[in-house]
C-alpha cells in the first residue's frame, strides 16, 4: 500500500476527484444481504477516499450520494438512505474537523427530508472554517436540473438588465452552477463496473479523465485512489492539441 502511494506525483495530483459511488445493492446481494446493508457498508469506502484524498492533498473531492432519479427507489430504501445521511453526517463532524475538512453539498436540497437537510446544514455550518480538503456531497442532484437552474439566474439577470447576452461567457455559465469557485473535476471515477454518467455533473467534466472501476462501492479501498491517480498519472491530457505539442510544451 505504502509503495503504491509513493508512485503518485505529489506536484499532479488532481486537484479535484468525483465519484460515483455504485454497486451498493449489488455488492449486498452478493453476500446474500438487503441493499440498505450495502449503502451502510459503503460508508466505510466514503471515509477511506475521504481521509486518502485529503492526506494526498487533493483540494476537493464530489461525491454523488442520492441522484433526483433515485427518488424513484422503493420507499423503505430512499427512507434508509436519508437515515443512514443524518446518522453519518453526525457521527462523521469530529473526524471531519480533526481532519480538517469542510464539508458542502450541491443539488436541490430543498427537497431533502427535514432531518437530512437540518444534518447537512449543521455538518456545513460546523466545519465551515476548514481548509484541508473540500468535500462535497452531491444530493437530490441532477446535472440537468442544475443547468436549468444556471439557465434560469442568467435569464433572470439580462431580464433585469444585468447582464448582456452577448456578454455570456463559459465563465458567466460556471458561476451560475452550484459548483461556483470549484475546479472542475480533472478526474471521475465510478465503481460497479457501469460505464455511464447517470446525470452527474455534465457541464464540469467536460474535459475529466474518466475512470470505470470493476468494484463494487463497498469495496473501494484507499489503494483503489491511489492506482486510479497513478493511471490518471500516466494519461497524456490533450485538451484538442497533438502529441507532439503536448510534449514541446513540457520541455
Ligand atoms: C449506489 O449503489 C448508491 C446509490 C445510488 C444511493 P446502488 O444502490 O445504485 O447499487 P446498485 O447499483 O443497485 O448495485
Ligand atoms: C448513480 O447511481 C447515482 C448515485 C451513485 C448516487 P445509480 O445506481 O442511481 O445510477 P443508474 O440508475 O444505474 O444509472
Ligand atoms: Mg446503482
């Protein structure tokens, strides 16, 4: 574990990592359990990225915990989910501050359960002042939801005669997400072995190196980051240019 930490390059790290946390339920059914045993078993993963990420020093890290679409699950599993939120959030403020990180969460959380909401706010509101590493929750979130929302506060503002729309730049668009002030994710990683984006932040990954890992949520382990940094490592990032000037540059 130790020899994979040191193959990272502490100078490229990704400043910010996103995670889609899947495989939960069928990580659960493989040990013969209920899916709500999978979601608590993820905890588990949730801290070892946590606490690896920050060590490393990644400055943010987005996790996507409950999708707008997952509101869809049968009622015992989305009620468990919003449980097993505020049980964690609470028992998580002291490790989070030791560690010195700030929690914040994106999505509509309007629409949370008041319990959820009031935990998250209380996990927000506590460790608000630290500056490790930003982790963020993504709840009750949808990308395109989140677009619509950008759509309407720009609109909003030409209407107001605040803005001009010639004057709309990716700058303006990105300040109108909840993502305000974040880098964009250089790196995603989903578990379960699905390869899709399932409506997580279509506009910030524009340019994020994708990661599909064979593993089910429960069974991410900090050496799971390590080698997927390592890989990302490893990537030549083109950003529309050719090898070649991606080399000179760097000489
Ligand atoms: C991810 O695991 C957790 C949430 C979506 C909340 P799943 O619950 O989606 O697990 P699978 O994909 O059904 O195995
Ligand atoms: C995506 O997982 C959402 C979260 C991880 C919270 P899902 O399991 O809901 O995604 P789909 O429906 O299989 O695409
Ligand atoms: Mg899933």
């Amino acid at each position: 574990m130790k020899d994979l930490k040191s193959l990272i390059d502490v100078e490229k790290l990704p400043q910010h990592i996103a995670i889609i946390m899947d495989g939960n339920g069928r990580w659960a059914k493989k040990h013969g359990q209920p899916r709500v045993f999978g979601h608590r078993n993820g905890v588990k993963a949730v801290r070892e990225a946590t606490e690896a990420a920050a060590e490393l020093g990644v400055k943010y890290m987005t996790l996507y915990a409950f999708s707008t679409e997952n509101w869809g699950r049968p009622k015992a599993e989305v009620n468990a989910l919003m449980t097993l939120l505020v049980q964690t959030i609470r028992k998580e403020i002291e490790t989070m501050n030791k560690n010195n990180i700030k929690l914040q969460a994106i999505g509509d959380l309007s629409q949370l359960p008041s319990k959820s909401y009031k935990a998250l706010q209380e996990g927000i509101e506590s460790t608000k002042h630290n500056t490790r590493m930003t982790l963020v929750l993504a709840l009750n979130y949808s990308a395109k939801w989140e677009i619509i929302e950008a759509v309407k506060s720009i609109a909003q503002q030409s209407k107001d005669g605040k803005i001009e729309p010639n004057s709309i730049t990716e700058a303006t668009f990105a300040q109108a997400l909840s993502t305000n002030g974040m880098p964009d994710p250089e790196l995603l990683i989903r578990t379960s072995g699905e390869q899709r984006i399932s409506n997580f932040l279509l506009w910030q990954i524009a340019y994020s190196e994708l990661t599909f890992l064979p593993i089910y949520w429960p069974e991410f382990r900090r050496e799971h980051l390590y080698q997927t940094i390592i890989d990302f490592q490893n990537r030549e990032r083109r950003f529309g240019k050719t090898s070649e000037q991606i080399i000179n540059s760097k000489k």
